[in-house]
C-alpha cells in the first residue's frame, strides 16, 4: 500500500466517522419539532419559566423545542408572524385587529399573559403634580404624550377625550415618547400629560411630583394587555404540537401564580432587572397587571376591546373575536 | 503618555460635561456617569452578556469584511472605469441617504429572523463609504502613470494590483475608517427589532426595564468597543501606508 492510499484510506475512515457523528447529532433534534416564538418585555411570565426553568415542563424539549427570538414591541412581531417567520409570538389587540386585517394574517388567540382588572395595575395618564389639569376637559388645547402613535392605549384616551366633550382628533396634541421617556417629557414639561406603565410608573411614583389622571380602567374595567397568538395554518397542520405549547403555557402560568419570588427570581433572569427592583411591584396587588389563572383567555373582552377601537376608528372593520378562537386548543389546556 | 493626554483630556470633558446635564436636568433616563460606571463591573462579569457581545461582534465582522471585499472592488471599477462611473453612480447616490435600519423589517420578512438579515444590515450602512472613497481614490491615480505603465507593458491586472490599488489606498483606508463605525452602529441598530443574542439585549431590555444605569453602562461598552477597533485599525493602517507621505493620523470622513 502505497503513502498516497493508506492516507486515502485514512481520510476515508475519518470522512466516514465525521459523516456518522454529524448524521446522527442532529437526528435527536430532527425528531423534535420546533416552535419558532416571538416574546417580548416585561411580563410574560409563562414563558419566561419555560425558557428558565425547561425541566418543569412535561413537553418542552422531550416531544418539541422552542426556538425564542426577543422583539421589540408587538407589531414588528406581527409582521415576522406574516412572513412566516415566526409560529407563536405576543400580540395586543390591536396589533392583532390590523395584522388581520392589514396583512391578512389568519391566527388563533391562544393564552393570555396579561390584563387588567378593577383592582389590578393599568396604564394610565399622569399630570405634574401641581398642573391645572384636573379633567379631561381640561386637556383642550394641551399635549398628550403617548407610548407609540397607534397605540393600542390610545383606544381609552380616545373613549374618555370625548366622554369629557372633547375631539379627540382636533383638541390635543398627541405626540409619541415611549414608555422609557414618558415621565421624563412630564417632568421637562414636553408634555402636559404623559402615559405610565410598569416598571416605570413604580419609579416615577417612588419619586412623586406627579398624580393620576385618569387609569385605562376607568374607561374600560377589564381589558387583554397582551396574549399569545399562533398561527392559524402553523395550529391546523399541527395541532399536536400546538396543543403541548399551550399546555405548557397555562402551566407556566399556573406555576407564576403559585410561587410568586420564584417568578420574580426567573423574571430577573430574563430581564436582568435585580430581584429587589422586581419585588417593588411584581405580582404586588394593585402595583401590577392581572395575570388569568391557566391564562385563560376572556374572549368577551377580546369581544370589547376590538369594537372600542372599531368605534375609535382605529380599525377600519368590526371583528368577531371568536374568529380567532379555537375550539380545542386554547388555554387553560391540561 | 503625553500622546495620550490629549484623549484623556477630552474624555475627562466628556464625562465633565455628563455629570453637569445629569445635574442640570435631574432627569430619570439620564444617570451620571457614576452611576453607569458602576454598574460596568456586574455587566462586564455576567457571562451571558459577553456571550451577547461576541454574538454582536461575529455578525459585525462577517457584515464589515463583506462590505470591505465588495465596496473596494465596486469603488475600484467606478473609479478606473468612466461608463462604471456613469451607470452606477447615481445608483450610489440614491442609495447612500436611505437610513439602513429602516430595511430591518423588510429584510426580516425576505431574510428571516436570524443573523442573515442583521449581516446585511450592517453590510448595506458600512459599503457606502467604502465604495465613495474607493472610487475617489481609484479616480485620483494619475492617467499618465497608468499609460506609462501600459506602454511598459503591464497588463489590466498588474496595472490595478501595482499601480491603481496601491496609489488609492490612503483614500481606501479612509473609506474602512468610516465604514468600521458605521458597521459599529448598524450592529447595534441591527438589534432593535429582533434579536435571540447580542448587545442589544443589553441596552434594549435595559431601556425596556428602566434600569438607566445598566442602559448607560452597555452604552460606555459600545463605546470603548469603537475606541479599541478604531485603535486595531489605526496599526493596521500605518503597516499597510509605511511608505505614504501622510499625516499619522486621517480624519474620519462622515458621508
């Protein structure tokens, strides 16, 4: 055998082992499918135990994987969900309302994450502290800051601007901070009133000099924040695997809701916010949003929530919120 | 150390002038610069923030290195080639004003939510001023060096490797320059609509979360990332330009 052959023949072999070890590794991830999920911050507690803490869950990794990629905000999410990019992600109602209508994106509502109750957290309007405005008729004239033109939120402002006999169009000026920069432009005075959410309405509180004007609850008492959304074709080609996703959303709900500092101990580690900030508000009665049990899905506030943006010409059609509801596959799934 | 003085001075006014509009403003989303330092220690020792980093970084090289191949050869033929220059420069010129982080969704939706789409991104921000100061510097070359080299008998290509490239290599370098931060930047850009990892994870959440400090903190790294790329480029350059009669130091051309 010559030089040339016995390494022809070594290199034979090795070919033959790396194509052996290279077939056989990814043949245990081809068994397992795998979701591809869009998620966002903060608040989504249910997944952020199953990105955290995988071995409490039955199916997760065993019978199928999650790909998770972080966005920022729901509608780039809703635009990845049209292109066929993503099968599950976190969507608003709104986003929802003109993803199908806009994009013609066909999907089911799946689990919810989080929303607002009477005696829970919700967004609201503040004013400085000292500000003449008292009143949404006091707002005539004035600027209003908003988290994102086109906000969902912007439904409730709306609702309550012409409750107080305002035109919501023509009385304020509506312009776009963000959550992060809200309470700075009320407190530079860029705005005259300005939206808070958590986590930085517990700090702009923890600081005073600013009141409540009025809470997205007073307008509408219960409301869908954001929920889980999967595609309709990506459910109805599989709905097994669909079926196992949503159980382990309403279990990681379940597991949120029983154990509190563990749900504020994964929340640090997804968000990389420290515990002690965290537990401030987090799951605090009346400091934070409300959670479902099993995150059920109220599809009567769906119901509500899609005819007040109808109303506030925020959708150019009435919606059936039911349309988006499957019969089988939706939380809580046990 | 009296080289370096000079940087020191202006980064001590920096942070001078930091401090006075924390003071000045008293504004939440604007720490001092005490607070973001301090909060460098905890960001720079968390294992899964380094792995973001160096995620970010492999994406910004494969993007820099394949806006450097493409935009010196496309700059190179815009420059040697006058029915180049005709065709495609208006194309540039359209091209360069479109701010490239504006593509993201659209590119997501053709290239998926992966480091494909993110790639491009930074290829796209980072080729323009490498194809501009490429062409300018392929343009500079004298003709009458170039025929003088033809008449010795030189062929297309030991014209362009021995007296085009060579000759252009200052203005090229100038266009790397350039291009090095604006790939910086885009990288960062890249990652605000989607992201599994990077360095986007450490401002954007930081941001999402009000936590200032660690916002301001990610900011200081990116910052000291283009500080010491810009210093690797600089020795890289002075090897590369020995022989030119140029100043140490070239400014950066902002296009």
């Amino acid at each position: 055998m010559t030089i040339r052959s016995t390494r022809l023949h070594k290199g034979a072999i090795l070919a033959a082992a790396l194509a052996s070890l290279v077939h056989a590794m990814p043949a245990q991830a081809e068994d397992i499918p795998t979701i591809r999920v869009g998620w966002t911050m903060p608040g989504e507690d249910s997944k952020y135990w199953m990105m955290k803490r995988p071995e409490k869950f039955e199916a997760l990794g065993k019978t199928y994987n999650v790909e998770w990629v972080q966005f920022q905000g729901t509608a780039p999410m809703v635009q990845a969900m049209i292109a066929g990019a993503l099968d599950c992600s976190t969507q608003g109602a709104l986003s929802l309302a003109n993803g199908h209508l806009q994009g013609g994106l066909n999907s089911y509502v799946v689990a919810s994450h989080l929303g607002t109750a009477p005696d829970s957290f919700s967004p609201y309007w503040a004013v400085a502290e000292d500000s003449e405005v008292k009143t949404g008729a006091d707002l005539k004239g004035k600027t209003v800051g908003i988290n994102v033109l086109g906000s969902g939120l912007y439904g409730q402002l709306y609702l309550y601007l012409k409750a107080a006999g305002l035109d919501p169009q023509k009385d304020i000026k509506l312009v776009e901070t963000g959550f992060p920069g809200s309470e700075d432009a009320l407190r530079a005075a860029r705005v005259d009133a300005a939206v808070m959410n958590q986590p930085f309405a517990a700090k702009a509180e923890a600081k005073g000099g600013i009141r409540k004007l009025f809470t997205i609850n007073d307008v509408t008492p219960n409301s869908l924040q954001i929920f889980e959304v999967c595609r309709k074709d990506f459910v109805d080609e599989n709905p097994e695997l669909a079926a196992n996703y949503v159980r382990d959303l309403t279990r990681g709900m379940d597991m949120a809701l029983a154990d509190r500092a563990e749900s504020i101990k994964v929340a640090s580690e997804v968000t990389k916010a420290p515990a002690e900030v965290l537990d401030g508000f987090y799951m605090k009665d009346g400091q934070d949003f409300e959670r479902a049990p099993g995150a059920a899905v109220d599809f009567k506030v769906l119901q509500a929530m899609l005819d007040l943006y109808h109303d506030a010409g925020m959708i150019p059609a009435k919606l059936d919120a039911e349309s988006f509801h499957h019969a089988q596959i939706a939380a809580p799934l046990n | 150390m009296s080289r370096h003085l000079p940087s020191i001075c202006a980064g001590l006014v920096l942070l001078l002038m930091w401090q006075l509009a924390h003071l000045s403003f008293g504004l939440s989303g604007l720490p001092g610069p005490m607070a973001a330092f301090a909060a460098l220690p905890e960001l720079i020792s968390d294992a899964d923030a380094l792995y973001d980093i160096g995620q970010s970084l492999q994406r910004m090289a494969a993007g820099y290195l394949l806006a450097a191949a493409f935009g010196i050869s496309f700059g190179l033929l815009m420059g040697t080639s006058p029915l180049a220059e005709r065709l495609l420069n208006p194309l540039i010129m359209m091209i360069y004003p479109i701010p490239k982080a504006a593509l993201m969704p659209i590119l997501m939706i053709w290239l998926g939510i992966g480091d494909m789409s993110k790639i491009l991104v930074i290829f796209l921000g980072s080729s323009l001023p490498i194809i501009y100061h490429s062409w300018q510097g392929g343009r500079s070359v004298s003709q009458i060096v170039v025929w003088s080299a033809a008449a010795m008998g030189m062929n297309r290509a030991q014209r362009l490797f021995r007296i085009v490239l060579p000759a252009a290599l200052p203005e090229i370098f100038i266009g790397l320059r350039t291009g090095l931060i604006l790939a910086l930047i885009t990288m960062v850009v890249s990652e605000i609509v989607a992201r599994s990892n990077g360095i986007g994870n450490l401002l954007f959440n930081s941001m999402d979360m009000a936590l200032y400090d660690r916002m301001f903190a990610a900011i200081i790294i990116i910052a000291a990332m283009g500080y010491a790329l810009d210093l690797i480029f600089e020795a890289i350059r002075r090897r590369f330009l020995r022989w030119s009669d140029q100043q140490d130091q070239i400014q950066v051309a902002v296009g």
